[in-house]
C-alpha cells in the first residue's frame, strides 16, 4: 500500500444545517457528487490513493456510499425469484472493465462526539507507525500534494500545515465617488495565512493526542508543536475553498457547472 490519506469525515456541520440534516457534510453534492469524492480525487490524481476516512455523524451514510459504489456506477445483472442451490450466485454481477477508482478505502467508525484530534488518535492502528497525509472533509484545493510531500521531508519536523488565504465572503468594490471602479465577487483575502488543512505529520504526532472526545487537532495538539518548533507551514497560493454555508455550497457548484473548477486536476 502507499501513504495513508486520512480524511476527518465526523463532523455534524452545525453551520449548514440545511443540508446536512440528513447526511454528513462531506456527502453534500458538487457537480452531483459528494465533497469527499472530490477530495479523495485531488489524493489521486497525486498518486495517493489509500484512504481512512473518519466517521461520525451519519457515518452510515459515508459507508452505503462506499458499499455500493460499484453498483451505483456500472450495469448491474441480477437473478430474482428463482430457485437457486444455495451456494449458487445470487450477488449482483457488475459489468465492465476494471475498477472505477483504484482506492483503498478503510470506513473507520470514530464516535459521535468526538473531536478532530480524538477521531485522528482513533485510527492510529490504521495508519500505524510511517509519515501519513491528512484532511478535513469540506475543503478543496489545487495543491500540488507532492510538491507539500518534499516539503515535509526536507525540514524534517513532526508536522506540516498547508497555510491558504481565505477567499472573501461578500464581494470586494474598488470605487471613485459614486462610481463602482470594479466589481469582485470573491477576492483573495488580503489578510494572513490561515489554516487550509492537507496537513502531512510523522509519527510523532500521536504523542501529541488522546482518545479523550475533547481533543481537538487545532487547540493542544497543534499549539504544542508549535511550542516545541515541530509545526511547520506549506505556503499554498493557489486555488483553496471550503464548504460551510449555503453561498459556499452555491458558489463551488457554479464553478464545476461553468467549467471553472480549478481543484479539478484529474482529468
């Protein structure tokens, strides 16, 4: 297998309540598929294709995905009503060539209440004791995952953060007087880095985290390491977008619909 992917897939999403009442935030649509699917595909098109997703809230959800993916996607033969030997084959035969993805995927059950450092401790037996990558749910980018990967193993620390500009939320007017000079609709953010997620960590990082629920990556854990000059910051200048509200959710499935989708580097 090659280096883990962990994606942080628990969350109950309180701030888009309208969509994830009935299923987890990274299963929201864009262009018709979930969030987590264009994630893990931004992983792939880098060569990364072993993921543990974190499960939660509606967890169940994020596994049917999985458990019928291939039967979602191809023509499917099925033997209804007859009587067939037991041992006969009454699974669905699915058509066509190879797999869709090639993804290894482990669906890891995390708790319900759990914070973000407390679900990544929880699958420590999954990812084991070598470098691994690790994401949020709900965010896209067009960050070169291997150029962050060098990055990483050439400071030789415990952790790298990806540092992004966050995009404005309202619209940006450059004026004179009355006059509206020009009109963007979502700027980069002029302010400082922020963190972006696509972090990659050495082992190391599990000396930093607990089991406990209210152990939360980005409080103790993170502020330690940096404490202890074992945090470091990948500057990603490109593309970054996160998916917390309706406008968000607007916004994103507009730009895959007009072909402007720049987290789409697979083809």
């Amino acid at each position: 297998m090659g280096m883990k992917v962990v994606i942080l897939a628990g969350g109950q999403g309180m701030r888009i309540r309208e969509e994830t009442e009935f299923r987890p935030k990274p299963m929201i649509a864009i262009g018709g598929r979930p969030m987590l699917w264009h994630i893990m595909k931004i992983y792939d098109h880098h060569g990364f294709r072993d993921f543990v997703v974190c499960l939660g809230y509606k967890g169940e959800v994020i596994k049917n995905y999985f458990l019928n993916y291939e039967l979602m996607a191809r023509d499917v033969t099925l033997t209804l009503g007859a009587r067939l030997p037991r041992r006969a084959g009454r699974a669905p035969r699915i058509h066509g060539p190879g797999a869709i993805e090639r993804w290894t995927v482990t669906l890891a059950e995390t708790g319900l209440t759990a914070m973000t450092g407390a679900r990544l401790k929880c699958v420590q037996r999954h990812v084991g004791n070598s470098t691994f990558m690790l994401t949020y749910g709900d965010g896209v980018a067009d960050v070169d995952l291997r150029t962050l990967l060098a990055f990483h193993r050439k400071h030789g620390k415990i952790a790298t953060m990806t540092g992004v500009r966050p995009p404005s939320r309202f619209g940006e007017l450059v004026t004179d007087g009355a006059r509206v000079r020009s009109f963007t609709e979502k700027p980069a953010g002029a302010g400082g880095l922020i963190n972006g997620g696509f972090f990659v960590f050495n082992p190391g990082i599990w000396n930093y985290l607990t089991e406990e629920d209210d152990c939360t990556l980005e409080r103790e854990p993170l502020e330690r390491l940096a404490r202890d000059r074992q945090l470091m910051v990948y500057a990603h200048d490109g593309f970054w977008q996160c998916l917390d509200t309706i406008r968000d959710l607007n916004y994103l499935n507009d730009l895959w619909s007009g072909g402007r989708a720049a987290w789409r580097v697979w083809r």
